[in-house]
C-alpha cells in the first residue's frame, strides 16, 4: 500500500512538472484544478499554489525584452498566435488553445533575449 501512495505521488509530480511560473525569482508551482471557464473566444484554466492560493490563466503569455523589441527574432521558433506590443519591452503572446501557457513561459524565460516571461493570470477587479 505504501508503495501505491509513492508512485502516486511521483506520477502526479511528474505530469504536474511543468506547471510552475517564477515570481520575484523564485518558483511557484501550481496544481491545475478540474474546473474551467469560458471567456470570448477563449477558455481560462484555473490553477492552486502550494499556499493554497487560486490562480486562472488564459492561453497568453506575457514576456519582458532585454532591449525593446529584440527579442522577437526569437519568437519564431515558438507556435504564437498573436504578439501585441503593451510597452517598449513588453508583450503580450496569443498561444493555440492546445498549447500550455506555463511550459511556453518556462522555454522563454530560458532565452537569454528575454527577462521575464509567465502566463497571463487573470485578476479579479478592485474597486477603488
């Protein structure tokens, strides 16, 4: 029975490999939750940290350039939909719906071109 719960636990951290994000540096892994939401044209997964809190994310993500836009040269080794230009040095990626918006985000932040690269989390709106 022992054994039963440790391959358990080694096969689920294995299929939830790639579903972490960095935040000030540091790796946040998440658990992708049953649950999903239709929005426009597009679906928000929903996801928990390891501190229990719930994330949603869409099929876009957001990276940070070095030097304005040079590091789009190295977007055309990726499947992108879209590239909107939010400031001098951010963008915001469209990803196909079949795509995983937390292993695109991992390979990026890998490119020495970019500086920062996640999935675009969706916000619940405050009221001021």
């Amino acid at each position: 029975m022992k054994l039963l719960v440790y391959l358990l636990c080694f096969f689920t951290s294995v299929l939830n490999a790639d579903n972490f994000y960095y935040a000030f540096g540091k790796k946040v892994e998440v658990t992708k939750l049953p649950q999903s939401r239709g929005l426009d044209k597009s679906t928000i997964t929903y996801y928990q940290t390891k501190n229990g809190h719930k994330v949603g994310v869409k099929h876009d993500v957001i990276i940070g350039c070095n030097k304005g836009d040079s590091c789009l040269k190295v977007l055309d080794n990726y499947d992108i939909k879209a590239i909107e230009k939010l400031s001098p040095t951010l963008f915001l990626l469209t990803l196909p719906e079949d795509s995983d918006p937390f292993t695109i985000a991992n390979k990026l932040y890998q490119e020495k071109e970019i500086k920062l690269a996640h999935p675009n989390f969706i916000q619940k709106r405050i009221l001021r």
